[in-house]
C-alpha cells in the first residue's frame, strides 16, 4: 500500500560470531592438562616431604644421647623427665617443644620451663620451682608463691616452715579475676617483710597468721615474742618498735620472753612478760 514505510533491513549489523568448537575443546583439554599436572606436583611434594619426615624422625643420628636437667631443688631429674614425657633415645627432630613445656608447666610445682634441643643429640631443660611463702587455710589447706597465687593443695610434708594464715574467707583473697584486698594486701606485706634476711620477725619463726576483720592481724611465733597483735597497716614502724622492744627484752635478765604484745597503736604499745602470772596487773606498758 502506498503511504505506508516499509522496514528497511540493517544491512550493516555485526552478525554473531559462531564459537570455534575445535578451539574450546582445545582450551579444555589445555586446562584440565595443567590442573591434572599441578595435582601431581603437589601429591609428589608431599610424599617428598614425608619421605624426609621419616628419615629424619627415625634416622640415629639425632636421636638424644644425652639429656640436662636444671633448676630442680623440690623435684628429681627423673620426675621433671616422666612429667615432660621425654627420654634418652627420643629424636630430637620429632620432639614438639611446646608441648613439652605445656607439660612441665601443668606440673603444680614447676612455675617456669624452657626447653631446647642441641643437634645433633643433647636436649636442654631448665626449670623454676614454686617457691611457697605460706600456707593458705580454707578448712582445707592450699599454697601460695610469693605473688600470692594459690598454686597447689598443701601436702603435711609441705607445709612444714611456713606460715599458716587462718581466719580468711575465700571472698578476702585476690585471684586473677579480683582485685587486691585490704587482707590480701596486708597478709602478703607481712609474708613479703618475713622474707628479707634483716627483718625482726623472719616468716621461719611466725606459726601463724590469724585475720580478724575488726582487729586486723595477730601473729603466732617461735620467737621471744609468742602473740604479736599487728592490726592493720604501718608495719613497718611497728616492726621497728619491736625491735626495740626485743632489745630491751635481751638485755634484761628478768624477762625470759614476752607472752604478748600489742602493737596496733604504735604510741600505746602493751606488753605481757611470759614469765609472770597472766593478769591485769601484770600486763606493763611500754
């Protein structure tokens, strides 16, 4: 029909190309070659490497002839070497160091451990005890080291020279998940003062260490002075009295030893002779 335009066909439009089969079945065949031969080389590397595993694991050559052993005073050689779970004739090339100190570590009396390995035959291990400055009495007894931290339950051959601390509630001691408390801190100045080789009152002659909440810390000794009431804080002023006072007491042939005393107040300071009747009129004032 006249007036009406017919489509004209775009004689100029790309056509679309047909895909060569032959190439892509070629790139297929390209890929599945190298993912095939990299899939070797990866299984063949690792029966290499375990192929030298095995030698070096089971070769004499560096298998342990000798092992040293130090830091040990508490325990034996060959209780650190059945807790470490290693003997002469191990290889040394198989041993996992750090599982081996994780084992020596989870032992409650060794608190540091290193180990090493010295080709082609020696194995190392150097270790530090727990040092127990007291004992701790919940109803049953555990001790601590001299950061205070409980590091195991106390055995009667163990307690032996060192002080009982009794009269602390579980809620009045510092943990790794608590802060420190007045008693904590208290408790641990003492420990920590019995330690020095100059101190009046070494932790060897203190029995006990008694925590009352109202009147603070009372020691039970061996020394010239059997009851030492120390309340809380400023000790190290009162230790310095009681030095004094012990040196009168030395130089008095009158006095054997001193029942009691009390130091809570430095300027107030109450003494009860051990060799007079246990009365009012008995106690003197220093």
């Amino acid at each position: 029909m006249l007036g009406i335009n017919q489509p004209r066909k775009n004689r100029y439009k790309k056509k679309t190309p047909v895909k060569n089969r032959a190439m892509t079945l070629k790139q297929s065949i390209r890929i599945l070659f190298k993912s095939t031969f990299l899939a070797l080389m990866i299984v063949g590397m690792s029966l290499v490497f375990i192929f030298i595993h095995d030698v070096l694991t089971q070769c004499d050559y560096f298998k342990a002839e000798a092992i040293t052993v130090e830091g040990f005073q508490r325990l034996t050689p060959d209780q650190i070497l059945t807790t470490a779970e290693i003997q002469e004739g191990d290889n040394l090339v198989a041993l996992n160091l750090k599982m081996i100190r994780k084992k020596l570590l989870a032992h409650p009396w060794i608190a540091e451990a290193d180990i090493r390995r010295t080709f082609p035959g020696s194995i190392d291990i150097r270790i530090r005890e727990q040092e127990p400055l007291a004992v701790l009495d919940f109803g049953k007894q555990f001790l601590i080291n001299s950061s205070g931290v409980i590091f195991k339950e106390a055995q009667k051959c163990e307690i032996s020279g060192v002080p009982v601390m009794s009269g602390i509630e579980y809620a009045d001691w510092k943990t790794l998940e608590t802060p420190s408390t007045s008693v904590f801190v208290s408790v641990l100045e003492i420990l920590n003062i019995g330690r020095s080789a100059e101190t009046i009152l070494p932790n060897t002659i203190i029995k006990n260490i008694h925590v009352d909440r109202e009147i603070g810390l009372t020691l039970e000794t061996d020394g010239p002075v059997r009851t030492i009431q120390l309340g809380y804080g400023g000790y190290r002023e009162k230790y310095s009295r009681l030095e004094k006072i012990l040196s009168y007491v030395e130089q008095n042939d009158d006095i054997a030893y001193i029942e009691e005393i009390d130091l809570r107040n430095p300027d107030h300071i109450v003494a009860r002779p051990g060799n007079e009747q246990l009365s009012e009129k008995d106690e003197k004032e220093v």
